[in-house]
C-alpha cells in the first residue's frame, strides 16, 4: 500500500532527508547564524580583527562545528575579498567561534577604504551530521540581535612627536635657513657695490 502525503516531493527527496534552501544542501535542518561581532571597530594595518560569531539550530540550541572552519566574506566600498574555510577557535560559551585575521593592506586594496562589514558565508558552517548554515551571507546588519558589530574601518596612526616634527618643524626650519641664507648673500652683494 502505497501512501501520499500532500505537498511532498517524493521525487527529489531520499528517505530521512528533508529538503534544504536553495544553494545550501543540508541533512534535517539548516543552522542559524545568530551574532556577528568584530573588534576592534577602528582598524589599523597590521591589527588583529577577531570575529566572534553565534551558531545554533532553528530551535536556539547552540551548535558544534564539525569541522571548525567557516568562511568569511569581507566586502567594503569598492570590492570583496572571501576567506575560505579558514580555522575558527570555540571561544568557551555554547555556539560561539573566534575568526582571527590580520588587517593588512592588501584587504584595504581588495575593499576600498572605507567601512568594511564582516560576513559569515552561505553554507559555510557544518555540524558533522550533514546539516550547513547559514542560508544567506550573515553580518551584524542582518542579525537580530542589535548589540553586535560586524562593521571595521581602517584608520591611520596618530601622529607622534617626532613625526610631527619631522613632517612639520624640519621643513619649516629649513625654509628659514634659506631664507637667512639668501637675506645674507642680498647683504653681502650690497656691501661689495659700496
């Protein structure tokens, strides 16, 4: 005896599976990103940028990366740079991940400069059971949660004393060497005709 249930696709579905979002094959259920934070928010050159993000089940449980690798999109005013399955560290509370990367120029060159956000890749997180998430790119401006920060813009060093001196004081200095310089030769010139 044979049974049809309404609404399925016996067809493209195997036994046991249920079917995923488009682009993102997965067993049971798609994971969640839930919080995507990255500090520090000013970013120097050659910075560390530690992301912290959130993955749980559609239920709120929190899940175990199986591997713990994601990959992670870093899009700013003119271009994108993706980083793939890159290392990720369990950071000690359910569900959350440490991404660590240096903020280097070349990510400037790739981004543009200006306010880069951080994003966590379609599909690229995995529980070891078969289920993947998240179903769309994820940075904090797609969370819910509105504490989290995925957003970084570059900045440059404050100026030390002797930078400011070197940029400022030292050709200062020098333009009134040769104007003195110039004065006394004007001088000298004018004492000979005499």
């Amino acid at each position: 005896m044979v049974v049809l249930v309404p609404g399925a696709n016996l067809a493209s579905a195997a036994p046991g599976v249920q079917q995923a979002s488009p682009g993102c094959p997965t067993y049971q259920t798609n994971l969640t990103v839930d919080f995507v934070n990255s500090i520090p928010h000013l970013a120097l050159v050659g910075d560390t940028i530690v992301t912290t993000f959130h993955v749980i089940y559609p239920d709120g449980t929190p899940v175990t990366l199986e591997p713990q690798t994601a990959s992670f999109n870093w899009t700013g005013p003119s271009g994108s740079k993706e980083f793939d399955n890159v290392p990720v560290v369990f950071n000690g509370r359910a569900g959350f991940y440490n991404y660590t990367q240096p903020f280097t120029q070349d990510l400037i060159q790739a981004t543009g400069s200006g306010t880069i956000t951080i994003a966590v890749v379609v599909c690229s997180c995995q529980d070891g059971l078969g289920n993947r998430g998240p179903t769309g790119l994820i940075s904090s401006i797609q969370t819910l949660i509105p504490t989290d920060n995925s957003q970084i813009a570059p900045t440059t060093p404050p100026q030390t004393p002797t930078q400011m001196v070197t940029n400022y004081v030292v050709p200062i200095v020098i333009i009134i060497l040769l104007i003195l310089a110039l004065l006394l030769l004007l001088r000298r010139r004018g004492k000979k005709k005499t």
